[in-house]
C-alpha cells in the first residue's frame, strides 16, 4: 500500500509542479522537509518514551487488567480471536480510552503496542499481512473516537466563535457515523475473507 | 454579552478538565504501583526502551510519507486539485472553503490545523464554511499517517481492505458533517 501512495504521490507533485512552474518550490521541500520529518520524529520520540514508561508501570501493576476487564464485553465482540485478558486486550482498551479522552499522544504509544502483541498472540501464517484485528484496531484509528474536539474548540474561540462547543453534537453525529461506516466495511470484508479461505 | 461570557466558561470548563487528566493519570498510575509492589522505576525506564524500540521502527515509514506530503503540498497540487473539485463539492451542497481541508486532513494533521486557521480567519468560526470545517476537523482523524505507522509496527506490507475501509470512513465522514451541519446549526 505504502509503495503507492508514495510513489502516486511524488509523481503527482511533480507534474503538477511541472504544470504550475513551481520546480524550485518542489525542490526545496525535499530538501527541507527531510530535516522537518526528522524534528517530528524527536517530537514523537519523546512523547512515546514517556507514554510507554507509563504504560509499562500500569501493566505491570496489574492495572490495565482490571481497566481491560471492564471493556470486555464490548471489545471482545469486535475484536474476535484475542485472548480475554490478554497483553493484546490490555493495550486495546488502553489505545481506545485515551482516543475517547483526547489524549491523541498518547494512544499512538498505546495502539502500536497492541499491534505487537496482536502480532506476538496471532501467530498469523503470512506475517507480511495483516490480520483482521490489526486492521479493525488500526481502521477505528483512523476515525475519530475523542469525545471533545478541543483543538477545534481552542481555535473556534480564538477566532471570535460566540459559541465554541455547539460544534458537539454534530462531531459526535458524524463521528458514530465515520466509526461504524469503516466497521461495518472491516466486519463485511473480515467475513468475505473467511468465506474464500474456506 | 451574556452569551459570550457563558460560551467562554463552558470552554474553560472542559479545557480544565482535560487538563487534570494527564498529571492525574500519571500521579495515579504511579501510586498504585507502589501499592502493589511494583518497581515503578525499573519498570518504567524498561518502557522507555521499548518505546525507542518502536520509534526506531516506524521512523523509516513516518519519514517517508511526511516528506512526500510535504513535496505535494509545494507542488501546488492540493490548489489544483481543489479547484477542479469546488464546482462538484458545491453542488452536492458542501461549501467550497473546505475542499483543500477535506484533501489535506487524511495526510498532514498540522497542514489541515493550517488550513482549517485559515478558513475560521477568512469566513468566521460562525458562519456555514466554519461550522462544517469545525466538524470535519473534530470528527475525523490522520488517517494516512495512522495507516503508515501502525502498519510499520507490525511490519505488514499487505494491508488488505484497511485502506478501504478507511478512507470510506473518511467520505462519510465529510458527508454526515455537513449534513449534521445543515440540521442541527
């Protein structure tokens, strides 16, 4: 997937930077974004070395179990096959609740970890493809679980809006409705597959 | 007058709350360890290591995607690409001030904060075009940069119907802002 959209991508510029006179402009952001790309990933680094310290702490005190076992009987349904309890779980529940919280840092750390131990749990025949709940983990990481919208929020006031959050309702309308479009798109996909293993 | 005064503690309300969450969680997470026993220390530098261990890992893909991004918004093409889709997204009732933040959110989290600045600037939080941009920027999520990443972690090059999926996701996404848009406000 990923050898398409960069090459669809760099070509794209390309052309359009061809149609546009804009080579230079094209050129420069190569060279300067290779450095931008590498000051994120410091950024990145930081944040995931402090969530993972934390992460491990409350896994190894027992804690993410106990929050694990009070999500169970909703994640189990979505994420079929994985152990009850188990590491995978464990870090599942931990990706989600801070989605749900806002906590957009955070969950990365969490939800590459749960990737692992799906991984490590699986034992997946083709381990260059990625499971069904490796994709249902990372597709509702696409949509949007937050419950408040703060950036959006902290702009809409910056900006002069007379009511900031009257944007809730509609985010949580269209952010139920994005979250079961890619589910129910993973579940019909996850079926059409067992279906042809058979 | 009163209106604004309720608006701006209603936000500073749910900014302080989710300002708590963070310092509580870590003061919380690390007592209980030391209840039970834990060498929170120990334990925690043991997860700083693995977190290195995972940047090392997904650095290559993040790399790659944020440079090629970058090139293809110098490019121009996010403009062009947004002129040829205005007369389409207009008809179908989506105002037109959002077409680069649709086409720019599922690649670039801090491109589409820009842009979506810029549309709150020139339209006004308030008006149609502010609305909707607010509720696609709060609805939706990074979505190419949520792929590349965790599949790096795991190292899977076949995706199979992930990306599908997702960016089905994300045309809902900009279908139900607009209408909720259109009801509600």
């Amino acid at each position: 997937m990923m050898k398409y959209i960069m090459t669809g991508l760099t070509v794209t510029a390309f052309l359009f930077a061809a149609l546009t006179g804009r080579m230079d402009a094209l050129s420069t952001a190569f060279l300067e974004e290779c450095g931008g790309a590498v000051q994120l990933a410091i950024t990145l680094t930081g944040i995931i070395a402090l969530w993972s310290g934390l992460m491990r702490v409350a896994q190894s005190s027992g804690l993410t179990e106990k929050l694990a076992a009070l999500t169970a009987p909703v994640l189990s349904k979505l994420f079929g096959g994985l152990k009850r309890g188990g590491k995978a779980m464990q870090y599942i529940t931990l990706n989600i609740t801070a989605n749900i919280l806002g906590l957009g840092n955070a969950s990365t750390p969490f939800g590459l970890a749960a990737m692992r131990e799906i991984e490590a749990e699986e034992h997946s025949p083709d381990p260059l493809a990625a499971s069904d709940n490796m994709i249902t983990l990372t597709v509702m990481n696409t949509a949007s679980l937050q419950l408040i919208p703060t950036t959006a929020a902290a702009l809409r006031l910056k900006y002069g809006s007379a009511e900031p959050m009257e944007i809730l309702p509609c985010v949580w309308i269209s952010s139920v409705c994005t979250l079961a479009a890619a589910l129910i798109c993973c579940g019909i996909c996850r079926r059409a597959g067992r279906r042809r293993r058979l | 007058m009163l209106r604004d005064m309720q608006a701006r503690r209603k936000k500073a309300a749910a900014v302080n709350i989710s300002d708590l969450i963070i310092p509580a969680m870590f003061a919380g997470v690390l007592l209980y360890g030391i209840f039970t026993k834990t060498d929170v220390f120990a334990e925690f530098t043991e997860g700083v290591k693995e977190g290195l261990h995972t940047v090392y890992e997904v650095f290559p893909s993040l790399f790659c995607l944020v440079v090629t991004v970058a090139a293809f918004r110098a490019s121009g093409g996010t403009q062009l690409l947004t002129e040829l889709l205005t007369p389409v997204l207009g008809a179908a009732g989506f105002p037109p001030e959002c077409g680069e933040l649709l086409l720019l959110r599922p690649f670039s989290g801090s491109g589409a904060t820009a842009i979506y600045e810029q549309i709150l600037k020139n339209n006004g939080p308030d008006s149609y075009a502010g609305r909707v941009a607010s509720v696609i920027l709060g609805s939706s999520e990074t979505t190419f940069y949520t792929l590349s990443v965790y599949f790096a972690a795991v190292k899977a090059k076949k995706t199979r119907y992930a990306l599908a999926a997702a960016l089905l996701g994300d045309l809902v996404c900009a279908v139900t802002s607009t209408i909720a848009v259109r009801a509600l406000l």
